[in-house]
C-alpha cells in the first residue's frame, strides 16, 4: 500500500506482506482500488492501529496467503475502533482474518466474499471495547469456522448467511466473557454450520440473553451447545431447520 500518516491505498498486483502501521495514535484507514490483488508467502496483511483501524476493500480483491500466515490480521490499541469490510475472497494458510480491538470501541467485520483459514480460524474476533459484530457469507476453518469473544462491555452478533465450517471444532463460536456486561448474545445463521465437536457454541457470562436462528442445517458431534453461566441470561433458540448432534445431543 502507498500513503502516509496512517492512511494507505493498495492498487496493483503484488506478492510482498502490506504491513502497514498508523502514525502515533492516528487512526489507521486502509483502502483498496480496482484490480487488486495479493498472493504472498505469508500473512498478506498486517495492520496495526492505535486510535482506531479501518480496513475497506469494494473491489472483490483476492488475498491468498501461501506456506504461512493469515489473510488479515489487525490490532487496534489505544482508543477507538476497529473495523474490517471486504466483498473478496480471503484465504489465509493459518486464518483467514483475525482481528483483536484493545480499543475502547467496537468491533465489526462485514464479509461477503468467502473467508478460510487452513490451518485454524476462518474467522476469529476478539474485543476489549464495546459491541463485537460479524456478518459474514461462507467460511471454512480447519479448526473452527467463526469463534468470537467479547471480553468488552457490549452485546455479540453474527450472521451468516453461507454455509460455516469448522473441521476439527466448531462452526460458529460464541462467547461474552465479562460477567459485568448486560450485552445480548445473538446468533442468525440461514446456510448450514457444520463442526467437527460443535455445530453452535454460545455462551454469554454476563447478564444478556441469548438467541440463536437459524434456518440452516446445523451438525457436529452436539449440535447446539448453550452455556449460561450467570443463570440469567434466558437462551432462545429459533429452529427452522434440522439440527443433528452425532454424538447423541442435539441441543446441550
């Protein structure tokens, strides 16, 4: 990417890793033009911000990482927040995207081109700030396809609207760490999740509810597990399509 003081633009074809760090504690705001593409060895992006980070790509670029590395990984310090869109294809040896906000702001990722990590995470999202968001379209992992934590102050939402997989463990996995949140928990799937343990994993330790729809097929070895912690946090579940525990439990 070419710019400066935390704001780049990546154009053209290219195979070198675009590690692109903001200036002090300006934002950092990544974009991209039409025509590009990125095919590296390791991780393609490495973003780093620290008053907020934001990354946008309309033009269905292709990131594919090669023998190592993630697709796009990014960090935000400081204040701020954190904010990935993007209508390519991302493919990452170890995941495909992989964002962590330490900023006291949200944290969203839009997606709807398809997201794989190989070795681990299609997607993995972890936030300090406020709300976690997600909306994504087809997503693979090795290990799990989607696995988000809020150990913030805000409510978790994903949607998907492609089909979700994670070989080894879970499809989608969701979690509100911080007992003192008052945050929702949701989950709205419309194609089918698939994991190797779990279909669904939701879990909210605060005082938030949890909902999961679903109108897709959702399998693993349980098909969905709901973990309340607290004791208050009424759980619903929206079915409108099978759900298959090969292990014995639908729904845990």
């Amino acid at each position: 990417g070419t710019g400066a003081a935390g704001t780049y633009t990546c154009s053209g074809v290219t195979t070198t890793t675009q590690t692109l760090p903001t200036a002090g504690t300006s934002p950092l705001t990544v974009t991209t033009n039409p025509g590009f593409s990125i095919t590296t060895a390791g991780s393609a992006f490495e973003l780093f911000g620290n008053g907020g980070l934001t990354f946008t790509d309309h033009n269905a670029s292709t990131i594919i990482t090669g023998y190592s590395g993630n697709g796009i990984y990014a960090v935000n310090n400081g204040t701020g927040a954190l904010s990935i869109t993007s209508n390519g294809a991302v493919t990452g040896r170890e995941s495909g995207i992989v964002a962590r906000n330490n900023g006291t702001g949200a944290l969203s990722i839009t997606s709807t081109g398809a997201v794989e990590g190989t070795t681990y995470y299609g997607i993995v999202a972890i936030n300090n700030g406020t709300d976690l968001t997600i909306d994504t379209d087809a997503v693979t992992g090795g290990q799990s396809g989607i696995t988000a934590w809020n150990e913030g102050t805000g409510a978790l939402s994903i949607t998907s609207t492609g089909a979700v997989k994670g070989t080894a463990y879970n499809g989608i996995n969701a979690i509100i760490y911080n007992t003192a949140s008052t945050g929702a928990l949701s989950i709205t799937s419309t194609g089918a999740v698939t994991g190797g343990e779990s279909g669904i994993v939701a879990r909210n330790n605060g005082t938030g509810t949890i909902t999961i729809t679903h109108s897709g097929a959702v399998t693993g070895t349980t098909g969905i597990k709901v973990d309340d912690r607290t004791n208050n946090s009424p759980a619903t579940i929206n079915s409108f399509a099978p759900i298959t525990g090969t292990g014995g439990f639908a729904i845990d």
